[in-house]
C-alpha cells in the first residue's frame, strides 16, 4: 500500500512532534503539579478494532474510535493502508467537548487469501494529534469455514441396565471451532436437566447409569457461523436379561394312591427379559415323585364267645371291624357286627298274660290306621297336581324367590332339551367358523328326530367301540365343582365336591343318538368331519402303510362319563370324542380339532388333555401350556387343534386358578305359539359356546316348533361364584300379562359353571288379553351377578299360521361327512412334497423345520416335532387343521416367500453350497403363484372318495 503522506511532510511532521514533546517534558520539569489540558493530551481509543471471521464472500468491517484526533490511519500486515480505503467522520463529544474521529475500513476475502505470511492477516489504528500518536490493539482477520465429514462418528450399542453409556464425538475441523450439541430422537438434549446425563468438554456423551427410557437414537450435531454438520445416527438399547421369579408352592400329588408326581413352577418375569435381552437360563418346571396313603378298608376280626342263654331263649356273639381297621378313607366293614342265635332249638317256651295280648292287638290296628291315611293323602295330592304337564314346574314361585327349572317327561312325545356347545361369538348373528360338514346337493334335515328317554346304537363303528346294538343311556345329574380358591358354603354341595368327581357328558346327552362319522382311509389319507358340531380328524397322507385300508370312525361321545381329579374344580371345555379303531396303526399322527367354550388364559385357566384309559378310567395326557413330546396341543380362541397318535376318547377339560377365569355363554331366545290357547311361550337357553352344544338346542326346538326370535348372543361368564339371572322387561302390559313371580328366574353358579355341555332352559309363558293381538315386544335381560349383562331383543308375530322354519346353521345338509383322496387337503400334494424335502433337510444357516415352524406361527414345543420322521409334514398338517375352515394359502405361500428372501440374501459361498439341496425360492415359489392356480393343481389329482 502506498503512504497516504510525502517523505517530505513526515520529516516535518516527526520534527514538530519532538520539538513539542521536548517542550512537554521542559514545562513538566519546571512545574510538576501543573498537568497539561485537556486539549493537550495524547489521543486516545474510545473504540479498537475487533477480530472477525470472514463468511464466504462478505468482506469484513474493522472500526477504530478516538479523541482527540487529528487523523487516523489503519496499517495493515505492516504496511499503511491508503487514505482512499478509510471511511472517517468526525463529531463533537458533549460529554467532553471533544472532537471525537471514527475511521472504517472494509477488508475482503481477496485481501486475506493474498497474504501470505507467517501470522494470520492482522490491522491496527494509529491516531495522532500535534502532541502525538497512539496505537490500537491488533485486530486479525480470519476465513471462516467449516468441513464435512465429523473425525469420529459416534457408535450405536447394546447395553445392560444400569450399565454405563459413551458416545464419542469428534467435531469436523472447523474456524471458528464448532460446538457440539446432542440430539436423542431428534430432540436437543441438555445435561442441565439431568444429572444422569453428561456432556464433556471433548464432545462425548456420558449417561452413568442406562434406563429404559434411554433406549433412543443419539446424533452429534457440530455448528459454528459457517454451517452446522450432523454426524451418523448412533442406535443405543438398553436391554434386561430375564430373571427367574420365586418358585411356587409344591402342588399336592397328583394321585389319589400310591407313587405320583408334585410339581413347582416358576416364571422369567423376575424382570421379563427386554429388548432382546437374555433369558433365563435353567428349568422352568420341577418334578419330585411323592407317595400318597392308599385306602385300607377294614376287616372283621374273630368273632367272641356265645354268651349264656337268656330269658329270651336267644344267645349272643360279636366282632370289631379291627382286623385291620378302616384307614386313610377305607370302607367300613360289610356285614353285622354282632350275631343272634336261638339257644333251645325252637323249643323255647313263654308265658303270655292278657296285658301282652291287647298292647299286640293295639299296635297292629295303630299300623292299619296308618297306611290308610297315606294312601288318601297320597291319592289327594296326584289329583291336585295332575295338571302340570308344562315345560317348568316353577316350585319357588310359590315363596316369591327365584325358580329351578327341571325339563319334563310329557306325555306328547317332545324331546328333552340336549347338552350343547359352540365357539365364540362376540359379533351378533356370526356364523362359526369350524367346518360344519362337506358340501353336498343332497336334502337332509339338519339334525334327525330326536327319541324319547331311551335311544338304540346302531351304527358298525358304534358296535366296534364296544357298544351293545340296543345301549340304553339314562340321565345322571351333574357333580358340582368350583374354583379351588372360591371359598363360598353350597350347602349339600360341599360332600360331593369332595368326591372330585367330574361328569363329562350330562343328563340330556341321553336324548338323541350319538353323533359321528366313519369312513375308509388308504395311503392318501383325507378328513372327517361331525356335522356343525366342530370337531374334524384330518388323516395325514401316507399315515396309512402302502396296499392297507382302514375303517376309521369318530363319534362325539352322549353316555355317562366322568374324569377322577383331586379336587374336583375341573370342568369340561368341549365334547368328549372318541376316534377308531383301537388296534389302528397309523406312521404319522392325525390332526384332531374340537371346538371349546374358555377365554383361553394361562393366568386364570389350568387347561389339560385327558385320556380315557382300558380300565375306563381318565388321566392326564399333557397341560396345555407344558411341553410334551408325546402329543401336540394348539389352542385358538375357539377351537383346540391336537396331533395324537394313539386312538381312543379325549376331553379338554380346565380347572379355573382365579375367579377372572371366564367360559363363554351362548344365548338363545325361542317360542312358539301353544295350540287353541292364547298363551304364548317364550324359552331361554344357556349353553356352552361351541357349535355340538348349541346343535342339541336347535334339534329340540325344532321339533317343537319353535321359531328362533333373536340372533344368538355370547355372555362371558367369571369363575366369581355369583348366580346367572334370567329377566322378561318392557312387556305391554295392555297388550299381554305374564305369571306373577316369574318375571325373574336363577340359576345357580354351581348349574352354570358345572353344566358340562347340558343346556340351561328357563321359560316364561305370556297370555294375550284379546285374541286380535298379533305381535310380541320386549327385551330378555341374562346377567351375571357383579358380572356381564347380555340384551335378548323380541319382537315376533305370534300367529300360527305365520310360523317359519329358522336356519340356525349356515349348512343344513349334511350327507357327506368325510372325504379322501388329495380334495380333502388344502396343500397340493407336489407343493407338500417339495417344501418336506426342503425344510426336513439339516441347514446350517437355520433355515430348517424349525424355521417354517416359526413363520408359521407354530414354534412352541419344538421337541414334539423334532420327534418325528418328517417335522415338516406334521407341521404343515397342523397348519390344514388349524386352517381347514377358511381355505386360504396366503398366510404358507407368504410365510415361505419370507423364508425365500431370506435365502436370497445369503452368500455367493453359502448358495453354492446348497446347491444339492432344494431352493427355498422353488418351494414358496409353488404356493406363491397364487390360490387360483393351487385349486387348478388339486383338481389334477385323483378323484376322492366319499362316504355319507
């Protein structure tokens, strides 16, 4: 830059200046005290220049400030910069009267760039007067900026909880230096606010102890007054291993006698295992075997010495029931304990006198007396109830409490009300979803005529269970069971409870003819179906050997039947079914499914398999929520699907923990007008929520004639020991009247929880005012005491002539119950072939059985399928099981594209080395071209055969 000034007047300018200061410091040495005005004092900086960073392109702008000034000038890197670039103006302080100079200048990104020197690009202010010149501070300027790529990217981590986190973070290279911030799920985030947290001076993340809540994605964020920069998202998962919660008590032995088994449980909940966090490692179960007392019954000891003769010619001898005595519920002895014996061989002689003779006389005229008064009153009372021939015999309306309901015998014929069961129904008017019976055009009434209190057994594979040709069934009355932890007195109920006995099948299975099904299997297998009763037996292909037939049938079982339990809480959850013969000898187990009734909850039920042994008796199979190797059990909301391979009758049975355990309850209202009266009837069932026990309730009401009046309606019912209350409202009373007392009925806990399949039938009978009326409006409330409450809308016309037939099952006919042959599968046979060939072969990638168990959603209790020959096989014969009613292949041809991308994304290495092993993409290939072309497939193969 070039001097603002000539050589010649800085001479003179330097010259001035220290003839003036040597005249200072001579007035300061004469005169010490006497300092110089304030017009003669060296300038001096109100303001200095400031470092700066130029941004980009924009030039920077450096300002100096001083009083009092003659000039200033700005020197840059040393040298003077011209007067040209100064920007000066001047104004008069008022504080000091002042002049006050302000000089600017502009310094560009040029300028800085060109310099080249060994200090960064610096400028400073000299400010003169006629005493002198002062200097500013040095101001630098400096280019701004700001990289892009961080030096240290912070890292995504696993961590324990309460395990310590570290984030590093190294900012990018930066002028001015940047600043880092953190963001947790986007969001800033400040160490002021938490003391767990804390951000370093070096830029690194610290959280001292992890919660869950820290579980987040963390990025660095760098800024200065260039740019800000934000550096790779770090992924952090706090997890918990699983701990083990307190073992249980032991539970009592599981035999009434002898050697048994008690348990314990405990469960990974101590904490539950989180964010893929180990889980607890040991056994979740443990068994010890235990011995229980078996019943001694007693025995007679000797018999003691006749005693002397008495006076009436008759001596005496007895014994003790000692030998040994009755111990641990043993029976007492049978027979007398003491014995009488004549002691003059009937020749023993007695003196009678008159008094003896009329006390004789006396009482046996008392006696005659006696009897004729219980005939007439017997007599009176047959005349005076003779005329109760009506569906209830409403003893408690009499009291004004709640009646029980008993079903009548009439004399007319009409059948008994029959045990039912049926699958959950949350949604009104839902038809159920297991597969009533297989199509057929043929016309068949829905369910035959039902015969009165005795029924014939006729059917082949009836007479191969056992069975006479002409069996009689006869009604039995329920056991009562409750929950183990209801502690409620039932009054005579309590001594049977202690029996533990559980009745299978109740009284009105007597009533109509066992349901079942026969048919002949071969090598390709097929299906068996009970008409709308939800129970099917799947036959696997190639359970049959090669060249081999059987002659299978399944029957829903209607005789008496019980289960032993130790405390007598269990009840049945679905129809006790029996499949044959039992010298069947399968190589792969069938898929059996059977509809039940239960809120499927492990907490609050304790569901088993059981098993009816040759000596007639039941036992355990498995526990639903255990695993076993010897049975498979899958349960749906409705329906429980079971592979089994050894023939013989099973029942569901559950045994409620808690008094939140709920079985579900369906509704139905019927009625039907009675003949030449102007009395109408309307009649209310309760039955277990599956499709055999609702199915007893349609055949008698049709045989009635009774009109179905509302879509059947679910009820959940709690194990909470409260009654079952049944209510007529909003009837017109103009219009109709109803029997007093009769408005509300009852039902005991103990007859709704311990039904065991038997329906529960109330009725309430209505009398029309005038024969005109022709419609009948109102609501049947059936409630649960502290429990759900479910509304029954009627509003029928209540003419004869107006009576239609009500089709309660979606599919009435019913002629073909099973099929075989490849149309009885919904996996053509190629497809099956091809992914049995797949998955059954070991992988060392996992991609195995065990793999198409878990996509499809089928990956509990492993053992049992690792037992088999084919696992794949069974696993995809469950899946027909569990998926025979809804036909559709997307969730196997989904599942196996799935397992096919997966395959795909392996290794170059790892393909070549399946090459001698099917391609998983061949596989879900087959079953991905869509269900159009797997019906085509399943056409192709040989024609079934079916059998009525």
């Amino acid at each position: 830059m070039s001097s603002p000034m000539t050589s010649g007047q800085l001479k003179a300018y330097e010259a001035k200046k220290k003839h003036l200061y040597g005249r200072t410091r001579a007035a300061g040495d004469a005169q010490p005290d006497a300092l110089p005005s304030v017009q003669g004092t060296l300038p001096h900086f109100i303001q200095e220049p400031e470092d700066a960073y130029i941004v980009k392109s924009n030039p920077i702008k450096l300002r100096c400030r001083a009083a009092p000034a003659l000039q200033i000038f700005f020197k840059c890197n040393g040298e003077w910069v011209h007067q040209n670039e100064h920007f000066s103006q001047e104004y008069k302080d008022l504080n000091t009267g002042l002049k006050v100079r302000e000089v600017m200048i502009n310094v560009s990104r040029q300028q800085v760039e060109d310099f080249h020197g060994p200090e960064d690009y610096w400028c400073l202010c000299v400010a003169w007067s006629h005493l002198g010149t002062s200097k500013s501070r040095k101001a630098t300027a400096r280019i701004a900026y700001l990289r892009k790529n961080f030096e240290q990217d912070p890292q995504g981590k696993e961590v324990p909880i309460n395990g310590m986190i570290v984030l590093h973070c190294r900012p990018p290279e930066g002028v001015p230096v940047a600043e880092v911030e953190w963001l947790k799920n986007e969001e800033l985030l400040s160490s002021l606010t938490d003391d767990n947290i804390d951000t370093r001076a070096d830029h690194n993340l610290i959280i001292h102890e992890a919660r869950l809540s820290d579980s987040a994605n963390y990025t660095c964020l760098a800024s200065n007054i260039v740019a800000k920069r934000r550096s790779a998202t770090a992924t952090v998962i706090v997890f918990v291993n699983g701990g083990w919660s307190l073992w249980t008590e032991w539970s009592p032995c599981n035999v009434p006698c002898g050697r048994g088994v008690q348990r314990r449980s405990r469960t990974c909940t101590n904490p539950a295992p989180l964010n893929g966090g180990a889980f607890c490692e040991g056994m979740s179960v443990q068994k010890i075997t235990c011995n229980a007392l078996c019943p001694i019954d007693g025995g007679w000891d000797e018999w003691t010495e006749w005693t002397v003769c008495s006076s009436q010619c008759e001596k005496l001898r007895g014994r003790e029931c000692s030998a040994p005595a009755p111990r641990h519920r043993g029976k007492m002895c049978e027979g007398n304990s003491e014995a009488t014996e004549n002691c003059t061989d009937g020749l023993c002689t007695q003196s009678m006198d008159g008094s003896n003779d009329v006390a004789l006389y006396s009482g046996l005229g008392a006696g005659v007396i006696a009897v004729a008064i219980l005939v007439v009153a017997i007599m009176l009372y047959r005349r005076n109830h003779s005329e109760y021939g009506v569906d209830v015999i409403d003893s408690s309306a009499l009291t004004g409490g709640f009646q029980s309901f008993n079903f009548k015998t009439t004399r007319q014929g009409n059948p008994l009300l029959l045990n039912s069961s049926m699958q959950p129904d949350l949604t009104v008017g839902r038809a159920y979803s297991t597969p009533l019976c297989f199509r057929d055009g043929a016309d068949k009434d829905l369910f035959d005529p039902l015969p009165d209190i005795k029924m014939k057994v006729q059917s082949s594979f009836m007479v191969s269970l056992g069975v006479s040709e002409r069996a009689e069934f006869h009604a039995k009355g329920p056991a009562e069971t409750f929950p183990r932890d209801l502690n409620r007195d039932y009054g005579g109920t309590a001594d049977r409870r202690k029996k533990g006995l559980l009745t299978l099948n109740g009284p009105f299975s007597t009533c109509r003819e066992q349901l079942g099904t026969s048919g002949v299997f071969g090598h390709p297998g097929g299906r068996m179906v009970v008409p709308n009763a939800g129970v099917s037996l799947l036959v696997p292909q190639g359970a049959v050997a090669e060249n081999t037939s059987w002659e299978m049938h399944m029957v829903i079982n209607q005789g008496e039947s019980s289960v032993q339990t130790l405390e007598g809480c269990e009840i049945l959850l679905g129809p006790e079914v029996t499949y044959g013969p039992p010298v069947l000898d399968l190589s792969t187990p069938v898929a059996m499914s059977i509809a039940h009734c239960a809120e499927v909850d492990a907490e609050n039920w304790n569901i088993q398999l059981k098993r009816k042994t040759q000596d007639s008796k039941w036992e355990e199979v498995m526990s639903v929520e255990e695993e076993c190797t010897s049975c498979y059990c899958l349960m749906d909301s409705t329906s429980c699907h079971l592979l089994v391979g050894q023939p013989g009758s099973y029942a569901l049975v559950g045994e409620p923990l808690t008094q939140a355990a709920v079985k579900r309850l369906k509704l139905a209202v019927f009625g039907s007008m009675e003949a030449g009266s102007m009395s109408y009837g309307l009649r209310v069932y309760c039955v277990d929520d599956t499709p055999h026990a609702f199915q007893g309730v349609v055949a008698a009401e049709k045989s009635r004639g009774g009109q179905l009046l509302e879509e059947p309606k679910m009820l959940p019912f709690r194990a909470n020991t409260f009654s079952l209350q049944v209510s007529i409202q909003d009837v017109p009373q103009f219009l109709w009247s109803i029997k007093p007392f009769t408005t509300c009925q009852e039902f005991s806990f103990p007859q709704v929880w311990c039904s065991n399949q038997q329906p529960l039938h109330c009725a309430f009978s209505l009398e029309r005012f005038s024969p005109a009326t022709a419609q009948l409006s109102c609501k049947i409330s059936v409630r649960q005491v502290k429990g759900h409450e479910q509304i029954l809308q009627v509003y029928t016309a209540v003419a004869e002539a107006e009576k239609e037939s009500v089709p309660f099952f979606m599919q009435a006919d019913c002629t073909i119950t099973s099929q075989t042959g490849p149309k009885a599968f919904k996996i053509p046979s190629s497809i099956r072939q091809r992914i049995c060939a797949t998955f059954d072969t070991a992988n060392a990638k996992g991609k195995d059985w065990q793999l198409l168990a878990q996509k499809l959603h089928l990956d509990r209790n492993l053992a049992y399928f690792a037992k088999q020959r084919s696992p794949s096989a069974v696993i995809l014969n469950l899946w027909e099981a569990r998926h025979q009613d809804t036909a559709d292949l997307d969730s196997l041809a989904s599942a196996l594209e799935e397992i096919g991308k997966i395959h795909s994304k392996s290794s170059p290495k790892d393909q070549d080395q399946d090459e001698a092993r099917p391609n998983f993409g061949h596989a879900e290939a087959g079953c991905a071209r869509g269900t159009a072309t797997l019906t085509n497939q399943t056409s192709e193969d040989s024609a079934p055969e079916s059998t009525g």
